[in-house]
C-alpha cells in the first residue's frame, strides 16, 4: 500500500511559512523590502498590538496591475529573477517569492494597490491562501498591505509569540535596519495610533541623527576605505560613547543588513584595548561589493551572505575603522566607571555617609590611565612575574574550589566562616586591594569580597523591599532636568516607568520620546541622573533577554547593577565596614543578581600549602 503522498497546498504553505514569517517582525521586514524595491520614496508603518492584529504598510511604490496583485500572493512568483544566472547578480532587497505567499498563508490579509496613471486599483482580501474578494478599487497610487491577526489558523504559534514590548521592540529593530539603509526615502512608523518616527528623506548622517538622537551628531565618525574591489563606507561611535549592550551596531552589503560575527570581530579589534570589557560601539557600516562575489541565498530571512574572500573583507572593515579612528583623533580609553575625581578634593577623607550615597559617586567615566600597565612592564623581573602568577594561580585554585561548594549546595562552612568573622572582625580592619576586593581576616584565615558584587547584591534585595513597598520617599529636585530618548528606549522607560515612580522617582512624559526628571529617592545622592536613567534602561535591555526574570525581579536587578559602587572606586575603613555588615545581612549573601560570587574564603591550611616547596 503506498503511504507516500504530496501535502495539500495550503498546509505545505503554512509548513514553509513558518521559516520565513517566525513573527510580527518578520512580516514587517518582508512587506518594507518590496515597498523598497517598488521604488517608493515615502512608507508608512503601522502596527497594532505590536503587530499581532495589524501590520500594515503604505507605500507611494509603482502598484501593481490586476493580475500581478493576484499572482504575487502564490509560492515563488516574483519579478525580480528570470534565471538562474539572475542569482548572481541580485541588488533588489527580495527575490525568492515566498513572502507574500507564506503571509497570506498564516494571516488576513487586505491589499489595495494601484499603478501609477490607471484610474481605477485592485483590492483582494485573502485568508489562509483563500481568496474571498477580488475586485476594482478606489485607492492612491502605490500599493497598501494589512496584515491582520497574525498566526490565527495557527494558535500553538501564536501562543509562543512574547509580550507585547518584546514583539515591539523586535519591529522597531527591522524598522531601524532598513530606514537606516535608505536615507534618501522618507519613514513613518506608528503604534497603535502613536507616532514613533517621523524620519524624512536625507543622508546617512541626518538619518542616524534623527533615528537615535540628536546628540548622536558629535558621537560618530566617519569611515570610508575603497579599493577595486571593495568600498567600506559609514559611521562608528567614538569609543567613550560605547554601551554595555550591543543592540546599535548595523553591517550592510550592497544595502542589506546582515549578522556576521566575522565582521563583528573585525570592528571590535578596530577598537582594541579603546573599550573596557562588556562594552560596545556603535557603527553603521555599509559594504558595496560585486554581486558576483557574494552568495545571499543561503537562508530564507537572507540575514547570512557568504563572501568569496572573506578575509579581504575582514581586512578592509578593520582598517576603515581604524583609518577613521586615528584620523579624528579619538582617544581610547579603558574603562567608563572609575570617577576622574576619585582621589583629588579629598572625597574619602570625609565623614563616612550612606551607602546609597557611596552609590551615586561612581557613575561618571574613569580616568583608566592610573591603572595601565606600566612602560616598562615588559622588562618586569622574571622572578616576580612568576610571584604573580602563582600568587594569581592560588586565588584562581581557591576560587574554583569554593564555587563548586557553593554550585554543590554546601554552604555549611561559608556560613560557619560568616560567624567566625562576626566575632573576628573587630579586632583587625578590612583592607582594600587595588580598589577592586576587599580583605577581611576570620580566625581560620580571610575572605576575599567583589565589592562591586557585594553591593549588587545588597542594592538588589534593598529595591526588591521598596517594589513590594510599593512606596518610597522622593527628593524633589530645584531645577527639574529633560531627559531625550530615542523611540525604542522611551518604550522601555514608559514601560518601567509606574515601578520605577514608586521607588521614589518621579519622571515624567514630556512630549514626544522626552521626559521631565522632577525627583529622585531622598536617599539617593544626586548629581548624574540622566546617566543613571540610560545605564537602567540600558541593563533592562540586557536583563529582559533572561525570560524567566518577572519585571519586578528585572527592574531590581537593573537597578541594582546601575546604582553599585564599581569596581576601581576607594573605599575607607568605615565603608568597607558597612559593606560587609550589609551583605551578610542579606538574605543570600554568596551571589550577586548576575550569580557572581560575593566572596571566596581561604583558610589556613590553604595557604600554608601554597608555601610549600614542592
């Protein structure tokens, strides 16, 4: 008996569509490239639940006629390949003829289009590939698609779409790659009848300008390196205006965006040893290449490109950025959280204050100069260069050991060290090392303390008690300060914002992607409060990837790591004291938020082995 058969048309379709419509913002991407390639000068979109009712985009495109507006919605029709050959020479955004077919497949869908000079447009409206309505219109010239209810005769995949501002922030990412590699076209993106951009026909600069900011001007540089085969062309940021995420970073060949961890790799060694570790610049990077030389059929969302030399590639983005680094002078720098006033105006030879006070003072950029190697570091005497080693060799040995007690659950003897310090500690202070750990003596030998990390981990269960509080006092500030984000932070930020307001903020809505800073919590010392606003957002980006955090563990946890003391800030007896007390009186005081640990133990016996000649 045979058993073999071919699928109905309509469940091959919704088979195939799921590789090429994985979300609303796949839809976004696919119906914004053919607006593009129909030659439109001005698009409008629009999205509704971020994009799980409507997506719909509005373009002023060449339309269609009536029997192209029937034929694009099946499996592979499309007008931009003729042959095979064709492949090989491809500059038009789409060419497999699969998104329109596999939308139609998984959604309703409403397309109004009308070719420049006819009087009368199309209007079809299809659902699950049915075609219900096929008739003459009135509409403008250009071509409109609705896209709504996404996934409807799919419900097991639209039950594992994410939030709203999830979903909404990935349509603003493919918003935000395609508008920026067509400047010379004009955008508009609304959600949910709010406009979120407004970007009108320009150049790149101007483009980057009004998508990101207007302080985005004096971040960035040029970059151009051209050769016969090859022209690299576009901005990057200036090394101390990095972040901590790497969401603004924008490679193009021949106008299309792609992720490629090669290239990637290749900017960031143009920036080495310019960026402290975790931190990454902002670039716009657009690589214009022979078709011939390149393969971009190599994944339906046409992210991946394989390069016939990639090491010429690699080679030529390097160089360009280094190029346009070195030629406007940028000055590296290696590490923003050390203060460039830490140890002048004597700061800690003050009367000891709060440690949300401590917190405050170590958000501002750090002069990281007094903690490079020295000139002659190289020519270090042999004998203590292996000091240092063995001497590092232990602290790692001891490290491992007590983090796979603690991965083990065995905690027992950490606490018992806990109370031989409660005991011990009066009697000799804690020591500071290269303001970076701190050394407190217990009677079977010492604890090494994160202080960065032990005052994460303090500050993280501090506002998990102010969010179930549900109230905190707030300093209302004389001079109340704007605050200017752009469309995908301010979403972020309207998002946290009620949480945030009842720990003792007190931000406003000012208009458009604009906020008011009236206040802040009465124990939090002022000075830098837009940075600590960015630095939040900008960890609650980071924190919202880790899905199984609730929002109120995430704000906490941003919170926290943007409100820390950091690493390379000096600290006196009283606050190294203060530090110690507050930790161990947290509930888990052996991780931070991040589940680094707070502190390692070594006792005793541990070092006289070290000592030992073997």
């Amino acid at each position: 008996m045979d058993i073999i058969r071919l699928l109905p048309d309509n469940i091959a379709n919704q088979i195939a569509a799921g590789e090429v419509i994985q979300r609303p913002a796949s839809a976004v991407k696919e119906l914004l490239e053919n607006s593009i390639d129909s030659g439109a000068t001005h698009i409008k979109l629009i999205v509704k639940q971020a994009g799980k009712s409507l997506v719909q985009v509005i373009d002023n495109g060449c339309g269609m006629s009536e029997t192209d507006a029937r034929m694009c919605f099946e499996k592979h029709a499309t007008s931009k390949i003729r042959a095979a050959e064709d492949l090989f020479n491809i500059r038009t955004m789409g060419f497999r003829g699969e998104a329109l077919a596999s939308i139609a497949a998984i959604a309703q869908v409403q397309m109004k289009t009308r070719q420049t000079g006819e009087q009368l447009g199309t209007c079809i409206e299809i659902e699950g590939m049915k075609v219900l309505k096929q008739e003459p219109c009135q509409t403008e010239e250009g071509t409109s698609i609705a896209m709504k209810n996404l996934f409807f005769n799919v419900p097991a995949r639209r039950n594992f779409l994410k939030s709203d501002t999830v979903e909404l922030k990935n349509i603003i990412e493919e918003f935000q790659r395609i508008a920026l590699a067509h400047p010379k076209i004009g955008f508009q993106l609304f959600n949910n009848d709010y406009e979120m951009y407004h970007l009108k026909s320009g150049n790149l600069k101007q483009r980057i300008v009004a998508m990101f900011g207007d302080n985005y001007a004096e971040k960035i540089v040029p970059v151009e390196e051209k050769s016969y085969a090859l022209h690299v062309y576009g901005f990057t940021g200036k090394p101390e205006f990095s972040k901590k995420t790497r969401g603004e970073q924008f490679i193009y060949v021949n106008n299309r965006y792609i992720k490629s961890p090669y290239l990637n790799h290749a900017v960031s060694m143009a920036f080495e040893q310019m960026l402290p570790q975790g931190s990454y610049p902002f670039y716009v990077l657009f690589l214009d290449i022979d078709p011939s030389k390149i393969d971009i059929n190599v994944h339906p969302a046409k992210y991946e490109i394989k390069f016939e030399d990639e090491k010429l590639v690699y080679t030529f983005v390097n160089l360009g950025v280094k190029h346009a680094l070195g030629a406007y002078s940028v000055s590296p720098t290696l590490d923003f959280n050390q203060e460039h006033h830490l140890n002048n105006n004597d700061t800690f030879t003050q009367q000891p204050r709060t440690w949300l006070e401590i917190t405050q003072q170590a958000t501002s950029t750090r002069d990281a100069k007094k903690y490079a190697p020295p000139s002659n570091f190289q020519s270090l005497n042999k004998r203590e260069e292996n000091n240092l080693k063995n001497w590092e060799h232990a602290f790692d040995t001891v490290s491992s050991r007590k983090q796979q007690q603690l991965t083990d659950g065995n905690q027992k003897s950490e606490t018992r060290r806990i109370e031989e310090h409660e005991s011990y500690k009066e009697a000799v202070p804690p020591h500071q090392i290269q303001n970076r750990h701190i050394v407190s003596q217990i009677k079977s030998g010492f604890i090494l303390i994160d202080q960065q990390a032990a005052h994460e981990r303090i500050m993280f269960e501090r506002y998990l008690k102010l969010l179930d509080r549900n109230r905190n006092e707030s300093q209302r500030q004389l001079f109340p300060q704007n605050l200017d984000l752009n469309a995908m932070d301010t979403q972020i930020l309207l998002q946290i914002l009620p949480e945030i307001n009842n720990l003792g903020f007190d931000i406003q809505e000012f208009g458009k992607n604009s906020f008011v800073i009236h206040g802040f919590p009465a124990d939090i010392l002022q000075g830098d409060e837009k940075k600590m606003i960015e630095e939040l957002i900008e960890q609650f980006k980071m924190n919202s990837q880790v899905t199984k955090l609730s929002k109120r563990e995430m704000l906490a946890k941003s919170l926290a790591h943007s409100s820390s003391i950091k690493a390379g800030k000096k600290l006196s007896v009283e606050e190294m004291k203060t530090l110690i007390d507050e930790l161990f009186a947290c509930e888990n005081a052996f991780t931070s938020p991040n589940g680094r640990f707070t502190f390692i133990t070594i006792n005793n016996d541990e070092l006289e082995k070290r000592f030992e000649n073997k």
